[in-house]
C-alpha cells in the first residue's frame, strides 16, 4: 500500500512540476502577444485571462491548474 502511495505522490509532483514549466512559457507568449498600450489594471486583467484561457486550453485542474496559473502571470507580469 505504502509502495502505491508513493507511486502516485511522484506522478503528482511530476505533473505539478511540469505545469509550471509549462506555464512560464504560455505566460511569455500572454506577455508577447498582449496590446503594447494596455497600462495598470487593464494590463493585469488582460494578462491573468491570458493565462487563465492558456491552463483552460490545456484542460488543467486542481493543483496542477493553479501552478501552471501562477507562474504564467509571474512570467507575463515580470515578478
């Protein structure tokens, strides 16, 4: 049983892990492809979408869907 539990914990953090990576891709190319003249807000709102739409896309939920959302909009947004 403990053997079974440990199988599924890698391929968990497998796939958390490469949600991520994956993520920071999709936010570089939210970022290139965003209008040059969005400021502030408007910018942020545009780019979270972007990123929303890309783990969407990729049919991603749960914890998976989360990294992958929070390193797109670190990418996009520069932090």
């Amino acid at each position: 049983m403990k053997v079974i539990a440990i199988i599924v914990a890698s391929f968990w953090l497998a796939g958390a892990a490469m949600a991520q990576s994956a993520g920071a891709t999709a936010g570089a190319a939210c970022k290139a492809k965003v209008d040059k003249s969005l400021h502030g807000a408007s910018l942020t709102s545009t780019l979270k979408k972007c990123c929303r739409d890309a783990a969407t896309a990729q049919k991603l939920h749960g914890a998976a869907e989360t990294g992958f959302r929070k390193s797109c909009e670190q990418t996009a947004l520069g932090t």
